[in-house]
C-alpha cells in the first residue's frame, strides 16, 4: 500500500508541474504590404486608436518599423487589436493571438 501510495504523489507531483508550464502570453504579426511600399515605416498603436485625428494625438506603442521587401515583423505584442499608420492616407488594423504569428495583407495607396 505504501508504494502505491508513494507513486500516486509522484505521479500527482509530475502532472501538477506539467501543468505550470509557462504559457507563450504574447503573438507576433508579419504585416505584407503591396503597392507603393517605397521607404515604408509605419508606427504601431493600441486598439483605441481608430482616426486619423487620433493617431496625430496618441503616441505609439512601437515608432518608424521599415518595411523590408513589403514585410513589416511585429514581434512579442499581447494580445488584442492594433492599429498601423504610415503618417499619411494609409491606415490599417491587425489582431495579435496569444502564441501565434498571424500573416495581414494590406495595399498602401500612393500619398
């Protein structure tokens, strides 16, 4: 009875450790660009941010990402809703998920 009560608490000790594993609690973004990408840098806003009269108020949560080849790498944001801008007529919106990288396509529009 004792070694079965001795592997019970080893087993139970195993699966309660197993289940503290850290969970990934941020998610990256891979924002595409097509169109007049030409020194493209955008800034990064929190989910509140939705006009462009907001975003000349706000400041950025992250400043001047360059876009290499279309490709903008958003990396270890929680999760939520986002917003990019380009500082002139292009505006767009992304979701980051918790523990995933998640691919958006957006088309800049010449200023």
């Amino acid at each position: 009875m004792k070694k079965i009560t001795k592997y019970s608490f080893l087993l139970l000790l195993i699966l309660l450790l197993n289940a503290c594993k850290e969970e990934d609690l941020t998610g990256n973004a891979t924002l595409v660009f097509a169109g007049n990408i030409e020194n493209l840098e955008i800034d990064i806003y929190p989910e509140t941010v939705f006009t462009v009269s907001e975003l000349i108020r706000a400041q950025p949560l992250i400043r001047n990402l360059a876009a290499d080849n279309g490709e903008v790498i958003v990396s270890n944001l929680n999760p939520g809703n986002y917003t990019w801008y380009n500082g002139g007529s292009n505006i767009g919106f992304f979701q980051i998920t918790a523990g995933e990288t998640r691919i958006f396509e957006f088309s800049i529009f010449a200023e």
